[in-house]
C-alpha cells in the first residue's frame, strides 16, 4: 500500500478500472428461502426463475456488503484529492454507496438499478427501486403465491422488462453513455500528463473496456504508470516493462 501511495502522489492524474473481483453477488438468503419454499410449493421450475434478478436487485439496493464497501472506501482515501475517473464492469451498484464521486464513475454494462423493455424500445430506461420494491414485497407476502405476481412490463409496448444490463437481449447502451462520453473527454485530457492507471481484479470478461484498453494508454503515454492488483490475473505484458507494477492480490483484500 505505501508503494501505491508514492506512485498515485506522483501522479498527476489516477485512472481507476473496476473488475469482478468487486463485484457483490449475494443474493439474500431470507428472500431466497421464500422463494425457493414457494416455488416447490407450487411445482415451478424455470417459470418462476425471472425473480432472481429482482431479488439480487433486491439485495444490491438494500445490503451493505461490508468488505466491499470498506475496500471502495479505502480506495477513495487513497485517491482523494486528485484528478480521477473511475471505470467499472459492476452492474451492481455499491460503488455508488461509497465517497467516490457519481460523476466520475461510469458503468458500461450497465445497472441492476435500471430496468428496460426487452424489446429494446427506445427511452424504454426506467429507475428498477419501485418496481423491485413492489416485486418483493408480493414475494414475501405468504397468502400471494409466484404465480400470481404479475411480471413488470414495458409502458410503451408491453413486453417485459429486464435489467438494463449487458445480458439483456437488447441491450440499451443509452443507460450509461452520458458517463462514458463524459469518460472519453477525460481520457483525451490525460494526453502527455502523468497518468496512474490502477486496474483492480479485472479478468478477460469485456477485455477492450479496461484490460486491453489500460494497458494501451500506458503503452502510449510516456509518462503513465500502470499498476494491476489481482488475484488470479496479475501477469502484465511485456511492453509495459519499466512502467507497469503487479500486486499478485485480491484487489478487495488489498484495501481493508
Ligand atoms: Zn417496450
């Protein structure tokens, strides 16, 4: 941690990329017991299996995952100050329950806090909390079985809705791209200034969001440094030599 301390002071600029080794994934075990405890009631198989998004919703919106969470904030103790942008590949939101800016966090794939038609429809983006909230609420209610809660659909068109994630079908980029152009713009301004890269826990899942893209501004920069904390990933190539550090950690454990 002292090592990455020194490099981020003598950055001019910190470049944050966010991969899955952050990513929250409990899905919460009272709700869980319901649904299972109903769904063998009624002798559901994969009907009943368009809730488990809702109850991981569900849980990202409500929990607290504290190692998470204290990682995220030992991550803005230690960039706070300076110049940053963060990059994440989590769709599941706790990054925004920490000090890190909202304006400088974009998410290209996506929110688990948004839900859109799967059809694709246009400016079919909705906030998920409400209709989370409703779902759940149903699901918990003893006297209401599975079958009888409704599925949320489009305004528009009437079709489903589902997440405005990148597994969606149809997948509306429109959720984040205000962020990611706002991101773009940033990036430009780095140009020939001493840029810190800090890539954490990204594995080969979307590797041109962060994994390739990282590593070929600080092949180009002359002035960058790159750093990469991961667990199971943390090889760097071999034109990095001389500017690159690798902490062979889980990038979570790294910050508690
Ligand atoms: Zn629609």
């Amino acid at each position: 941690m002292e090592e990455l301390r020194k490099i981020v002071e003598g950055s001019d600029c910190v470049l944050i990329g966010i991969g899955r080794e952050f990513a929250y994934n409990v899905l919460s075990q009272e709700v869980m017991k319901i649904f299972s405890e109903k769904k063998k009631a009624e002798g559901l198989e994969k009907e009943a299996e368009w809730l488990l998004p809702f109850i991981k919703s569900y849980g990202c919106i409500y929990d607290k995952p504290e190692v998470i969470l204290k990682a995220y904030d030992n991550l803005y103790q230690l960039i706070k100050g300076k110049n940053y942008f963060v990059v994440t590949l989590n769709e599941d939101e706790q990054i925004g329950k920490s000090k890190l800016e909202k304006e400088k966090i974009t998410a290209p794939c996506g929110s688990i806090y948004r839900l859109q038609c799967s059809c694709g429809c246009e400016e079919s983006i909705i906030d998920a909390t409400t209709v989370v909230e409703e779902v759940i609420s149903k699901l918990k209610q003893p006297e209401v079985t599975i079958s009888e809660i409704t599925k949320p659909v489009c305004g528009k068109c009437g079709k489903e809705l589902v997440f405005n994630t990148v597994e969606a079908e149809k997948y509306l980029e429109s959720g984040y791209m205000k962020s990611w152009e706002k991101y773009r713009m940033w990036l430009t301004g780095t140009l020939n200034r001493k840029v810190c890269l800090l890539e954490l826990g990204v594995d080969f899942k979307y590797p041109s969001i962060i994994r390739w893209a990282f590593e070929k501004v600080a092949f180009i920069n002359e002035k960058a440094v790159f750093v990469r904390i991961n667990g199971a990933y943390p090889q760097l190539t071999e034109g990095l030599k001389g500017k690159a550090y690798s902490y062979h950690k889980n990038s979570v454990e790294f910050f508690q």
